[in-house]
C-alpha cells in the first residue's frame, strides 16, 4: 500500500465527493471537505473513530467536534489528562489535547453514516501514514469494528487474526498496542451497551498501556 499524506481536497470516492457538494449546497456554511486529524503531532495515543457526522466533524471540520458522540469522548480525556478541557464546541475553542492524537477510518462525511467497503479501503493509506508516523510504544484505541479493521488493513494484518472487543487489547507490531472500544456514538451511550464508566475504564487500560 502506498503511503499518502492527507489531502483536504480528496475526491477520490465519487459518491461521497458527491454527496458532500450536495451538503456543502445545503450547509454552506459547513466544513463538508474531508476533516483531518486532530491534536499532538508526537502523540503516543492515537483514537480512530468512524467518519466525520453530519452536524458534528462534517459541519466544525474538527474530528468529534460538535456533535454526540464527541460529548463523552472529550469529558473523558479530559478526565485522564489528554486535554486542557472537558468540552469540544468549535475549531477555536481553545481545546488542546496532550499526547493524543483523533483521527477517522473515512474522512470523508458518508450517507447515513455508514461507508462503503472500497470507500473504507480508499482512505486507509491516510491512515496508514498516521500510523507510520507514531512513536515506538504508541497505544491505537480504535472506536468501533470498522476502525479496528481499518487498522488491520493499513498494518497489512489478517482481520481474523485479531478479533474487536470492547477492552480488547492486541499486540500489532512494530512497538503498537490496539486497543478497542465500542464507539461513543449516540445509539451506544442511549442503550447503555457503552457507559461512561465502562468507556473511563478503556482509557484507564490505555494509560496504563502508556505508561508501562
């Protein structure tokens, strides 16, 4: 797989470059390009979730920023000393994160939120150069199947060979540690399949990864 470096103006999936100018031409004041990583460029956590969300990543330009799913995934690093604050509202909110690191499987916004296979496969070399850019001993906490797999594919590792569980923690390699959680989307937290103290104990696992 060839490396690529992230490009703000990729259109290399036609129905989601498609889809985001419709977006752009309801929201034209939403980001609607693809959002990039976010935070410590020399982080040793790097989180991946799915793809921007509609009103949240897709409309700030800034992973998790906005919507849901951002509002437990920003208290908690906060609470475990990965930001300056427990709230994420906007690009210039001030919020720093402290080695950590928040990127996606997809950068791209996908309809109903679910990207194709090939879509997923398209954007995995961005992800591959996230990866090959992390320190030795860095922790990958991946929100999610489809963000645990995308790891796998960029790493060029069987997918059966490492199967996703919440809390799971695999030894990928080349000084990475895969850690996964359900994703902090709406439907998990509202069903209770993932709670705020069963996602604090994810993030305890990986400072303890961290620090070991």
């Amino acid at each position: 797989m060839t490396k690529s470096v992230f490009d703000s103006e990729c259109r290399r999936c036609k129905r989601l470059a498609q889809f985001l100018d419709k977006v752009k031409h309801t929201h034209p004041d939403y980001h609607s390009r693809p959002v990039a990583a976010f935070g410590d460029k020399k982080a040793r956590l790097l989180i991946v979730g799915l793809a921007p969300g509609m009103h949240g990543a897709n409309a700030s330009g800034r992973p998790f920023t906005g919507d849901h799913a951002g509002i437990l995934l920003y208290e908690t690093l906060h609470k475990f000393g990965f930001s300056n604050q427990p709230v994420s509202e906007s690009r210039n909110d001030g919020l720093r994160l402290q080695n950590c690191r928040i990127t996606n499987a997809v950068k791209c916004l996908p309809p109903e939120n679910k990207p194709f296979t090939d879509e997923i496969k398209n954007c995995n070399s961005y992800l591959k150069h996230e990866l090959d850019g992390l320190p030795h001993h860095s922790v990958v906490l991946a929100l999610g199947g489809i963000a645990h797999n995308a790891v796998l594919r960029a790493l060029q590792l069987k997918l059966s060979g490492y199967a996703f569980g919440h809390a799971v923690v695999h030894d990928i390699g080349d000084g990475l540690t895969l850690l996964d959680s359900y994703h902090c989307s709406r439907y998990n937290t509202q069903t209770k399949r993932l709670t705020t103290r069963n996602f604090h104990a994810v993030f305890r696992k990986a400072r303890k990864l961290l620090e070991a």
